[in-house]
C-alpha cells in the first residue's frame, strides 16, 4: 500500500458504533494512538500468535502494542489503518472473553445523535458476566480516596429517579464461589486506584513519560559485556556436565547439566522478547538456538503461550500460565470448571483434582521438580499441531525449531543417554537429576504471580495498572541476580518487557516512584517471604476447596441443591 493511499484511508472518522459493527461481522479491530487497525489479514502472520491478537479486539491497546514489539514492527502499524477514532476510546470487552456486539445499521450514528445529542454515550449491550456487578461498572458510584486505600459511596444524584417509597430490585442470590469473587473485586476496587477515565488516563500518561525517560537514560540499550560474563558462566557449566560425565560420576553430571539449563531458560527468554539486539531475527535466532538446540524446548510454544500471558496476566480464563490443573488452582474460580480460551477445552474440576488441591500447598515443590517434562509436551505439541504461523516472516521458524530439537534429543537423548551411560539406573539418575535441578526456574516463575490478584476488575482498567496489581518483584541482593536471571524483576518487566534484563535493577528505582505518584502498591517481597506468600495462597484455596467438598457432601446427604 502507498503511503498516499494509507492516509486516505487513515483520514475516514469512525465512531464506536462503527468500530462494534466492524467487529460484530467478525473483523479484528483495535485502536492505537487513536488510529482503526484491522487485523484480520494479519492475525495469521503474528509471530506471537492469534490468540494475542484477539484479547486486544475493540480495546485501545496502544499500551500493549507499543510494549511487546519492535521498532520495526511499529514502524509496519500503519499498513493495518482503515480510519482514526476521536477523543478518548472506550473499551469493548473483546469477543474471545464473552463481549458481545451488534451489528451496524448504516445511518444509526445520525439517528441516535438527534435522539440523543451525546453518541459517544451510545453503548452495546452488556456483555455476559457472573452475576455480582463488575468493578468498572462505575456509573452510580463515587470514589473518595483516603490514603491507599478508596472508599466507595453512593453518588445522592444517581438516587433522584428512585422514591422513597420504591425499594431497589433485589439482586439473584449469590452461589458461595461468586460471593468470594465479588468480595475479591470489592478488596481490589479499595486498595487499587479508581477505575474512572480521568484517573486511568493520569496513570497511563505518567507511564508513558515514564517509559520515554527510560529510553534517554539508555535502559533499553543492551549491554553486551553482561553476556560476554553469561557465556562464561555458561561455558564452565556445561565444561563441569561434560567433564563429570566422562569421569563416570553421571549424578554430579547431571546437576551441572541441570544447572546449565537452569540458566539458559533466561537467555531465551530475554531473546523471546526481542531483549538482546532488539532485532526480530537475529534474537529469534540466538533464541531458538539456545531453547530448542540446547534445551528441548520450543521457543514458538513459549513466545504464543507467554505474550497472551502479558496481555492478561493472571486471569483466570485466559492466562495459560495459571491454569494448571488438575494439579494447582490459585483462585477458587477453578472450582467451577472454566473453559480455558487459550487451550480451547474446559479445565474440569474432577475427583483428581479435588484430591490435588486439597493438599497442593504440600505438593507445589514437589510437582514443580517434573515441570520440564511438562514443557516438552507442549513444546512438540505446539511444533507438531504446526500452532504457530505458516506464513510471514516467521514462516520458518517451526522447521528450525523441529530441526533444533531433533538435533537436541540426538546429542542428549542419544549422544549422552543411551551411548555414554552403560548402565539403566545410571541413566534414570542422570535423567532425573537433571531435570528436577531446574526446578527453582519453576519456583521463580510462578512466585511472581500465583500470590497476586486474579481478580478481573474490568476492560477499562489500564495496562500499567493491571500488571502491577498481578505481579510482585522479588528483593534480593545484586550478587545473586545471576541466580534469579531478572525473573525477581517481573512487575518492571510486564511494565517494559522488551527492557535488557540487565538494566530492571537500575529501573526499579524509577517504577517505584512511579508506583508511589500514581498511588499504585509496588508489591515487593524477599525471596523467602514471596514463598510463604504463595505457599499461604495455595494453602487458603486447599482450604476452600475442602469446604467446598465438605458442603457439597452436606448438600447431597439432605438433598438440597440450593444455593449455598
């Protein structure tokens, strides 16, 4: 498309009764910097996956664009433009989470502006919801802020239709497990800044001048010397593996193997997120080398299943890294057997996993040692399901993975296992050893976030606020930032994903003041501290899902279903 043609086409107003008819006829629209994206030719292409593309239909998602992609990738925005919007954009709730949307009557815009004088106003019909009101549904209701904490009265004026005489409708008798959501909304609503646009709106600007002030402080600038010191770690892990293996000493081998590993994972990570050069294809590249030829683990898998992670972190239905049952649920929302938008099935609270939660507080070290394994089914089912894209300019990645970890199982599960180790218990305890050493990877990586809200307050809350309300940092001494490979820094990390690891320490000074000026909670805790965090979490949901059990056994006994 020629540069004249796209601002044509950049110049045609939309309003938002056009933008839900567009998406009401299946199209992927969403606003950035004010400008119509129609997606639906690309959506196929994205490197990170439909499913991303699709949590951010009918929303402003300038936040989460300009924070998960490149400049090159911004600089390609502009092809997608059909229109502009003006003034502020209101939210939709996009379709993959239950948003409904009416289709467009050509002339409606008019006819509802002489009926009304206030189109912008015009809005769709609500969306499904549980049946407790959500957070951002805000119309009668004002917010006085007493230091952290807001406090929600009713606003006299909202009250003038109603007689004294007339009593409000009753609402439908709560289930136990909606009252318990509703009564998390209601903690988070109070401890977290309103929802209105005015304070929304501050909170993004400041992040945003937040944002640029990182970028003149030269915190996006990768600092190559810090990896020449990772190879060297690197390098002397993997000397120990082998140098172990041919002494015959396969355990000790397999812990520095393990070790290795461990500290690969962040490395792809960082590559994953464009960290390293900040160019899409050579950190695809030093990605996919390290996670599939060194690994065995698929980068694609990580890059489709993680960016719909910072998109909607920690809800319930949509955030693939929460929804582990039958072995871990940390909301009792579990209970209820959602269906997961990212797998597409329904996470069925069965007799299995009514016995695992019961006692996952006991068992989250110890599931945690197999998470590997785990990692590989995903990753071969990712690569042979061909889940990534087929097309674009990432057409190529599935048969360099599939290569990388074809060449993975040949030097490792070949090379080392099956020819160098003569005997079967020797290689069990090799296999073993290994792979339950990259079990504090795992720890790392949920004790950000299975301690922190999964509360879902509304389409309307900010992308800065919503990450920081999922996610806490870990404090911990600078020499030890090898161990925890940026991963203790994940709240600033969700803010700025694309940020070099090695530049979130000196950032976090920054985001702390920033937390403080917006009146945001900075979760912090120490490493030991964080865990007794999630710990305590996973124990208060066993204990749920024990009552819940006990009551449900009551109710059959007495043949009451009710609701209780």
């Amino acid at each position: 498309m020629s540069a004249v043609e796209s601002g044509k086409r950049g110049d045609v107003l939309f309003s938002r009764r056009q933008v839900e008819g567009l998406i009401a006829n299946g199209h992927l629209i969403t606003i950035l910097n004010g400008k119509v994206l129609k997606l639906d030719n690309w959506v196929q292409y994205h490197p990170g996956g439909d499913i991303a593309v699709k949590h951010m239909v009918g929303r402003d998602a300038t936040d989460e664009i300009q924070a998960l992609h490149s400049e090159g990738a911004l600089q390609r925005m502009p092809a997608f433009i059909i229109g502009r919007v003006e003034g502020r954009w209101t939210n939709f709730l996009p379709p993959i989470q239950g948003g409904k949307f009416r289709p467009y009557v050509e002339g409606e815009d008019l006819a509802y502006e002489s009926d009304s004088g206030h189109p912008s106003s015009h809005e769709p019909s609500p969306a499904p919801s549980p049946l407790f009101e959500p957070a951002d549904a805000s119309a009668n209701l004002t917010r006085r802020k007493t230091g952290t904490v807001y406090d929600h009265g009713h606003d006299a004026g909202s009250m003038s239709s109603i007689s004294s005489a007339e009593a409000p409708p009753s609402k439908p008798k709560l289930s136990s497990i909606d009252r318990r959501t509703q009564e998390e909304i209601e903690l988070d609503s109070a401890k977290y800044p309103p929802l209105d646009p005015v304070t929304q709106d501050r909170i993004v600007e400041k992040y945003r001048i937040l944002h640029d002030r990182m970028r003149t402080e030269g915190l996006y600038d990768c600092h190559y010397s810090s990896y020449f010191i990772e190879l060297c770690r690197y390098t002397f892990l993997f000397s120990m593996f082998v140098l172990f293996m041919k002494w015959g000493h396969y355990a000790i081998s397999g812990f520095f193997l393990g070790c290795f590993w461990h500290q690969l994972v962040f490395t792809a990570h960082d590559a994953g997120h464009m960290g390293i050069t900040h160019n899409f294809t050579a950190d695809t590249v030093i990605g996919v080398l390290v996670a599939d030829f060194l690994g065995g683990l698929s980068l694609g898998w990580w890059k489709r299943n993680h960016n719909v992670h910072h998109i909607v972190t920690n809800s319930p239905e949509h955030d693939p890294d929460i929804e582990h049952l039958p072995f871990f649920a940390i909301s009792h929302r579990f209970f209820d057997s959602l269906r997961s938008t990212y797998y597409e099935r329904i996470m069925t609270y069965d007799a299995f996993a009514k016995f695992l939660i019961r006692y996952q507080d006991f068992l989250y070290y110890p599931i945690l040692t197999f998470g590997r394994f785990n990692l590989y089914r995903l990753s071969w089912e990712y690569l042979l399901k061909g889940q990534g894209p087929r097309k674009g300019i990432a057409w190529w990645h599935r048969w360099f993975e599939i290569a990388g970890t074809i060449f993975f199982w040949t030097w490792f599960g070949y090379g080392v296992v099956y020819k160098t180790i003569p005997t079967n218990w020797g290689r069990f305890s090799f296999v073993m050893i290994s792979h339950m050493v990259t079990m504090p990877v795992h720890v790392q990586i949920t004790l950000s976030h299975f301690a922190m809200s999964t509360a879902e307050l509304g389409e309307h809350e900010s992308f800065p606020q919503k990450m920081l309300r999922t996610t806490m940092d870990v404090d911990c001494p600078q020499w030890l930032d090898f161990f925890h490979g940026g991963l203790q820094f994940q709240a600033i990390h969700h803010l700025y994903p694309r940020m070099p690891r090695h530049n979130l320490r000196p950032a976090q000074k920054l985001v702390q003041q920033f937390c403080n000026d917006v009146d945001i909670p900075y979760a912090l805790f120490g490493f030991v501290d964080g865990n007794k965090e999630v710990i305590g979490k996973l124990g208060d949901i066993a204990r749920q899902a024990a009552i819940l059990a006990k009551c449900q056994r009551t109710i059959a006994a007495s043949e009451d279903y009710g609701l209780h």
